[in-house]
C-alpha cells in the first residue's frame, strides 16, 4: 500500500509511531497527484508549501506536539481563500487573484499542522452538480465502466476525485444545496455537510450566505469526525458562527445506536426513482434494525418545495454576492473601447468574466428580489423554507435521531449527457439534499454499494441542529455495516 | 410567469451583464423556464408563516465600536486590475 492510500486515522498513527514520515507521506500525495492529471482535480499545485509544511509538521510530531490532524496532507477546494495561492472559486473573473489573507478553516487546519497539497477544481462559484461549469474544465469520476469520462459530481467535484482516486487524505469542500453530499455519494466517499454554523465561513467564497457551509470529504467516517473537529468551532470573523464547543467527534464513534429511533420519510420515496436506489435505500433500514434501532415512518410534507424554494432562495442570495465582482477591486476587467464608462466597464467584466450558469443564476436572483417581484417570489420561498424547516422541527420533537434517506436520484453519469437539458433538470440532482440547507442540519453521505453498473451508490443520513457527534456515530454504525471497500480501478 | 425579451433585457441590466439582443429571446426563455419551476410554491398554504430570516434562532453578536483592524493599503490594492498612487482607478464616472 502506498503512504497515500491511508485514512487520516491510519495516517496519524503512523506518523506518531514514527513509522513514516509528513514529508514522505506528502512526496507520495504529490507524486499521486501529478500522475493523476487526467482527473484534473487539482487546477492549483503547491508542491514547495506542502514540503515546507511538512518538515514543519514532522518536527512538531518529533517534539511530541502532534494535533491529530499534524503532517496530514490536504486538498483544498478553489473556493477558500488562501494567502498567496490562487483563489478562483473555478470562475474567470477571480484569474489571477491571490488572496492576502488566509480563510478560518484553512487557517485552523494549517495551526493544526495540515498539509495543503493544492487547490481543487469545482463548479464556478459552486454553481453546479458536475463539475462541468468550471473554468478550468471538467474533473474526472475516477469511477469508470465504458469508455466514457463520468461526472464525480458537484460542485465539489475536484474534491471528491481527488479523495476517490488517493491524490491526498482528504479534501475541503462546500455544500450550499448538496454540493459536499452528493459529489461524495457518486465517487465512494464520505461527505458531511454540518449543521449551519458549525464551521466559520469567513474566507470562503460567499455563494448564498444562509445556505453556505464547509465541510470534510473523507475515505471514512473516522476521519470525517477528526477532520471536521479541526475545521469547526467558534469565529468571531463570522457572525453566524456558533459559540458552541466542539464535542470530540472520534471519540462519539461507539458504534451503539441500539434503541436510536431512525426516520424513513416517505415523501423521499420519489415517482420515477430507479429501482436500484429504491433497493439501496431498503438495505440501509435493514442495516440500521439490525443494529438495534427502531425504524420509524415520518412524514415532511413540504418535501416536494424545497427545490423550488432553493432556486429562488439561493439565486437570490448570489446575485447580491456577486455583485461585488466588478473589476474595480480583484479579478478580471474587460478591455474597454473608446468612450466607455463605468457601467459598460461593470457590463463588459461579468459578461466575460462569469459563465452561462453563473449568469443565468444572478439573473434568477436579480428578477425575484426586483419590485413588483420580491413578495411573489422571494417573500414566498422564505415563507416555504420557513415550513419546511418546521416539518424536521416536529419530528425531531417527536423523538427522531436521525433520518435516513438516498443521498442522490442516480449514479454518476457522463459528462456532457447533460448539456442539452433544461437547467431544472440538472437541478433534480440536489433533490434529497437540498432540504437539509433550507433546515440548516447537519447531513452525511455515506457509500453503502455499487449498482449493477459498477458504480458507488451513496446514502444519506440527517441529524438534529448540533448533533454532529450523534449523526457520524449512527453513519459509522452504516459504514461498518455496508462494508464497502470497493476503489476505482486506475486507469488514470 | 413567462418573461418577454424586454424584461430580459431589463434584468440584464439590473444585472450589469452585458447580453447581445441576438442572445436575449434564448436567455428569456430560459428564465421563463426556471421561473415555471418555482410557480409551484403558489400551491404551499403560507397563511400566518413569517417568512424565515435566520437559520438558527440566535441573536448576532455584538462587538464594541472601535476600529479592530486595517492600515493595509498595499495588500488591499495588491490584487486591483487598474491601482494608481494608492487608489482604485476606474475609468470616467461623471461627465
């Protein structure tokens, strides 16, 4: 096995055993890393950092002061901003920009002695559920079955390839409406998503700043729980961060849920679902009775708006975001013509600089908060949003731990098999994920099979607002139980 | 609701994104499309629902009015397309 193969978990043993070293682990990620260009899941290398951070870590592992996270090499995703390494968030109007600060998460993750391998491809501005609206291209699913590329999802698609295909440990990510979730479940990985506020955003790309929240992308769920406690914790910088203490996650990984009471909400049981997910879905209540739990049939009627509600909410919130790209302060300015003026300078920048999905979304948000338009619409999602938060209010009063459900309506599917179909089509992708943001929970992917094709299916839990802890013990009880071991064969 | 090349045109605008008028009857419809999507929330009941304005119920906190931070001009305008003499440079806004 090869030192970039390791959990976070097995890595640091070792590392504190020494029996291997941060800067051979680090030279094995970075090999990996650049036979793997195919997947094109790192856009932004930094071979010289990691070195450095890694003789760093190494010496604070000698000294015997070694956070659990010290000399673990990382990817991390274009969307966080990190001092002096390009920070595009996959779009072209950031070309160029090198941030002169370092995001909260980052920052933690570097005080706990992290390694930073690069930056990781995604969808710009996280706009997207394939990884196909990136300025630097389409990442590649490690996962293959014909000839054809496969999407590894979106908008953390980088991440999850990166993670899949053993370029690095483990991967940041982002999930405004699944985009940690469902990438996860289409390469084989696990994905948490936490509970809005758990993590500081500051630093990190606004998209829909009541949607937005980091998370882990890990190759189990041990090391989603060591992991998110080095990235998650009070910020002032945010003020929507939570003054909470951060529980020792690893440590709640008991692998007990006997008498936990599971939901099975039946409004995620969709028309038109392929059999397969329907099956997945089975085994997974299977499991979770097996393991002692009470299964129990809920109902969260305002399921089928969430969509809905997302695309006004969401688009809403980036076209006030974004609007701060205007080539006045970072990132690209268009060649201006004789005569133009500021507005033609603003007009022509984004034009360029953002793309088609990315328009077409400020556009959305720009008619639904215009007058005449803003009650109707905007006014309208959050009154639905508002219900939809209710519904998981009334179960979890109920007595409910946790909620299981699929994670995604698919496996991956090829690249480009989208591109002619309607945006909303694309938008189903997000379809069990989406409701948990609207609710600001906490929620996992966990791969639990692989379909008659051949590829990863994923299946998701949601657990009470701060109960992280509760949720990675009930996914590690799933994981232990689905067993899945399955690694994309490399053809990279 | 369907929208008309005028109103696309006129979110455009509102947007500050340049659209060719060759590009806007495919934009229209394209946001008509998405809009037909979220005319389902007209079926939701929302009588006597507030509209939801923070996730988690909490009071933002507050912090003394003092200055915490700045006198970073340089890193400020390090990453400016057009930065002259310590200013942003932008091109003529008033006639």
């Amino acid at each position: 096995m090869n030192a970039n193969e390791l959990t976070i978990a097995a890595a640091r043993d070792a590392l504190r055993a020494g029996d291997l070293t941060a800067v051979d682990l680090t030279m094995a990620c970075l090999t990996a890393i650049d036979a793997g260009d195919g997947l094109n899941a790192f856009v932004h290398k930094t071979p010289e950092l990691a070195l450095e951070q890694a003789r760093a870590a190494d010496a604070r592992i000698a000294a015997g002061d070694a956070p659990a996270m010290c000399g673990i090499p990382l990817g991390i995703k274009d969307l966080f901003c990190t001092r002096g390494v390009s920070s595009q968030a996959g779009s072209n109007i950031l070309k160029g920009f090198k941030p002169e600060y370092e995001s909260t998460v980052t920052a933690r993750l570097f005080g706990a002695g992290a390694v930073m391998l690069g930056k990781l491809n995604m969808d710009e501005f996280a706009m997207g559920s394939s990884n196909e609206t990136s300025c630097y291209g389409n990442a590649v699913n490690p996962w293959k079955i014909d000839d054809r590329n496969l999407t590894p999802g979106g908008s953390s698609g980088g991440s999850a390839a990166a993670v899949a295909a053993d370029l690095c440990l483990a991967a940041t990510g982002t999930d405004t409406g699944g985009s940690i979730r469902q990438p996860a479940a289409f390469t084989g990985i696990v994905g948490i998503k936490p509970t809005y506020g758990r993590v500081s955003r500051w630093g990190i790309v606004a998209f829909a700043s009541s949607l937005d929240q980091a998370g882990p992308m890990t190759k189990s769920v041990r090391d989603a729980s060591i992991f998110l406690g080095a990235m998650a914790g009070h910020d002032p910088k945010d003020s929507t961060s939570a003054d909470l203490a951060v529980p020792d996650f690893e440590a709640a990984l008991t692998g007990d849920i006997r008498g936990k009471k599971i939901g099975i909400p039946r409004e995620y049981r969709m028309d038109g679902m392929p059999d397969e997910i329907e099956a997945l879905w089975a085994d997974g209540i299977a499991m979770m009775k097996d393991a002692g739990a009470e299964i129990v049939d809920i109902s969260l009627p305002h399921t089928r708006y969430a969509l809905p509600a997302y695309y006004v909410i969401a688009p809403a919130e980036a076209s006030s975001n974004l609007a701060r790209y205007d080539g006045v302060r970072y990132g690209h300015r268009a060649t201006l013509a004789p005569g133009d003026g500021i507005t033609e300078m603003y007009e022509k920048t984004r034009a360029e600089g953002f793309g088609p999905e990315v328009q077409r979304r400020i556009m959305i948000g720009t008619y639904v908060l215009s007058a005449g338009f803003y009650d109707a619409y905007y006014n309208r999602a959050r009154r639905v949003r508002a219900l939809i938060k209710r519904d998981f209010e009334t179960v979890f009063a109920e007595g409910i731990d946790a909620i299981l459900t699929p994670a995604t309506p698919s496996s991956a599917f090829g690249l480009g098999e989208m591109a002619n179909a309607d945006p909303v089509e694309m938008y189903l992708n997000d379809v069990f994920t989406v409701t948990v943001n609207l609710a600001g929970l906490p929620g996992i992917a966990v791969p639990v099979g692989l379909d008659a094709k051949g590829l990863p299916m994923g299946l998701q839990l949601i657990g009470r607002p701060w109960d992280e802890a509760g949720l990675l013990n009930h996914a590690y009880v799933l994981e232990r139980a689905a067993g899945f071991v399955a690694k994309p064969a490399k053809w990279w | 609701m369907s929208i008309d090349i005028d109103t696309a045109r006129k979110v455009a605008k509102l947007a500050r994104i340049r659209v060719e008028e060759a590009d806007l009857p495919a934009l229209a419809g394209e946001l008509s499309g998405i809009l037909g999507f979220m005319e389902q929330l007209n079926e939701v009941d929302v009588t006597g629902v507030e509209p939801m304005t923070s996730v988690t119920p909490m009071r933002l906190a507050r912090r003394a009015d003092v200055v915490t931070d700045g006198g970073y001009q340089m890193q400020v305008l390090a990453n400016a397309p057009d930065a002259r003499e310590g200013f942003f440079a932008v091109p003529k806004v008033v006639e």
